[in-house]
C-alpha cells in the first residue's frame, strides 16, 4: 500500500508538474512537506541543498530522494518512474510518430505563467521559516545576486560555498542538540558501492569509446557524462547533447529542435530530452536506454552520498552550515524566478495579470495544482 501511494503520488506529480526544476521543487514542497507531511521544511530543504550541490537533475534527485525517505530505495525507484514515465512517453511517441511536428507551441505560454505562480508560493512558504532573521536574508540576498549577475553552470555551486563557510562563522553558536531523525535508510556499504559505480563508469565509458565503433557505445557514454558533469539544471545539458549529437552528426539539428521544444512543452524533468533524442537514433530501445544513462550517474551519485549525508547533520559545525545553504537556496529559488522564469515569461500586461491571478488561485484561495494547470492550458489556448 505505501509503494503504491508513492507511485500515484509521484504519477500525478509527473503528469502535471510543468514549468521546469525549480517548479518542480514548489509542486514538490507543497505536496509533500504541506499537504502529507513526509518530510519536515528542514528535511526538504536539506535534501534540495544536497541535490543542488550535486550534478544532475536536482529536481528528480529530489523527488527519488522523498522515495527513498518514505521507502527505501525501492520507494526512491517507484518515487523517480511515476515522475518521469509520463514525459518519456510522450517524448518517445513525438520521435516516433511527429518527426515533422511543428514548433508552434504557443499554447505552452499559459503553462509557463503557472511556473510563475508555482514558484512564487514555494518561494514565499520557504522564506518564512527558512529566512527569519537579518543574517540568513542577507545570505539568501548573496546567492540571488551571483546567481542573477554570473552567468556560469558552476556559479550557483560557488554561491552555496560560500554561504556554506559564512555559516561556520554566523551561526556555529546555535547548535541543536536534538536528535537528527534518521530518514534514509540506506546502509553505508550500498552507499560506498554506488559511489565507486559512479567513477567506474564515468572513467571506463570514454575509454571503451574510444576504442570501439559502436553507435550503442557512443550513444550511452555521451548521455552518462552529460548526466554526470552537468550543474545548474537540465538547461544546462543541453548545450552537452547539442555538442555531442549534432556536431558530430548523429542526429540533425532539425530533429534536435523539434526535440527541444518538445520537452519544455510536456511536464517532468527536462533530462527526458534524452528519450526523445535515443529514440530517433536507435527506436524504442535507444529511447529507453538513453533515459537509463542521462538519470543513472545522479541517482548513483545521490545513493553513495545520503548514508554521510544524514549522520554528517547530526554535526554542530554541520548544522551551522546547513542553515546557511537553507538560506541560500531560497536566493537561488528567487533569481531562477526572475531568470529564466519571469523574463522568459511575462512579457506584457496580460501576462503579468494572468500569473498574479493563478497566485492568488493557488497561494490564498487554495485551488488544487491540478486545476491551477488546468486554468494556465486554457489562458494559453484562447488568449496566445
């Protein structure tokens, strides 16, 4: 019964969730830390602080890593799939059957003011407890600033470090002596096991490579390192794919367009991109094995690393720089706000109106998320 809870909730979070990661995150926060309580505001905003100094998609990071929390890694599987099957799907349908499919997805306009909306509640409930006093908003402020004015993958990494070292000295005094609870039950030996996966493949794939012809071969080392190296977001992997696929010409950029606009158009992680790029170069099987290689080194990573992780909190200096982070992450939720949400976003008059509206639908009246996505399809049809 709870597995099965897991996959509904995770299913309908993935059939709804639009908007990118850093929605990803507010659909995450308000249906699991509000509205079920799984995790408490510390716990979650512990685990988006780990994923964001990660590589990888940090979303579904975040979303397997509430899995494992409720049950276990097979919980942490369960948790990923229901989020990600529903745009692999689709994604791998697109490549098979609208190759040719236009790139006038306009309608997609109204899902975008939703991430606006979405965002901004998330923002707004994670300040509240996360910001409380002048410090940590000065922190936060630190990491919107850089974030917003360096443009560079690793930048929002340098940010969360340093708040992390200025945490040491703000905050080392204010230890919590109570009990950290223990919520992934993931025993060190698995952990160092998938850590020592991680390297293995990343240095190995490149050598086997090189030394072979294989498509198949080529294909999965590229999808690994992508998903191994990449910070900041599943934007960010795309130039990677970009350089891997069509500069050497194993795909065309036509199709490589197409494929783009496709996967900001579905909801889910924007790493299913890869489904869509396997599966026009080798079928439903290079589909389903592209996905396997693009979110494999993140979820390695994240296995070998939550076992340390939890008994490294339970540490005074630890705690003092997991405030800090907290803080910063919300500067990091604020500038993805602005960038690339609101300036990709609102654009005119209208559009400002219609996400303040979805706001408040959501923030005060407490229309579900559903219906909120809902409203946004159909702003985008009649109004763009």
């Amino acid at each position: 019964m709870k597995f099965l809870e897991i996959l509904l909730v995770s299913l309908r979070l993935g059939l709804t969730s639009f908007g990118g990661p850093t929605a990803h995150l507010g659909y995450f926060y308000d249906e699991y830390v509000k509205r079920r309580q799984w995790l408490t505001e510390s716990q979650y905003t512990n685990l988006v602080a780990l994923c964001q100094f990660l590589p990888g998609p940090a979303s579904s990071q975040v979303g397997f890593g509430i899995g494992v929390a409720k049950g276990g890694l097979l919980g942490g599987v369960i948790s990923f799939l229901g989020f990600t099957l529903p745009s692999v799907i689709v994604l791998m349908l697109c490549a098979l059957f609208l190759l040719s499919y236009s790139d006038n997805l306009t309608w997609t306009h109204g899902l975008k003011l939703v991430a606006v909306a979405v965002v901004l509640n998330a923002i707004l409930g994670m300040a509240t407890k996360l910001v409380p006093d002048v410090k940590t908003k000065l922190l936060a402020l630190f990491t919107l600033i850089i974030s917003v004015l360096i443009s560079h993958s690793l930048s929002q990494l340098a940010a969360l470090i340093i708040v992390a070292i200025a945490g040491l000295v703000l905050f080392r005094t204010h230890h919590n002596a109570q009990k950290m609870v223990k919520i992934f039950n993931i025993p060190k030996k698995v952990g160092a096991s998938a850590l020592i996966m991680f390297f293995i493949l990343l240095i190995c794939l490149p050598i086997a490579n090189y030394a072979s012809t294989s498509q198949w071969i080529a294909m999965i080392d590229a999808f690994y390192r992508s998903g191994a190296l990449v910070f900041g977001g599943g934007h960010v992997v795309l130039p990677l794919l970009e350089q891997s696929f069509v500069a050497t010409e194993m795909i065309s950029t036509t199709d490589f367009l197409t494929g783009y606009a496709l996967a900001q158009a579905v909801p889910g992680p924007l790493f299913t991109f890869a489904s869509y790029i396997g599966t026009v170069m080798s079928g439903v099987t290079g589909g389903i094995v592209a996905t396997i290689a693009i979110f494999l080194p993140a979820f390695l990573l994240l296995v070998g690393v939550l076992p340390f992780w939890e008994h490294v909190q339970s540490n005074r200096y630890a705690q003092a720089m997991l405030k800090a982070v907290s803080a910063g992450v919300v500067g990091i939720l604020i500038a993805a706000l602005y960038d690339p949400i609101i300036t990709s976003t609102i654009k005119s008059q209208l559009d400002f109106v219609i996400a303040a509206i979805l706001f408040v639908l959501l923030a005060y009246c407490k229309v579900p998320s559903w219906c909120i996505v809902l409203l946004g399809i159909i702003a985008g049809v009649i109004l763009y």
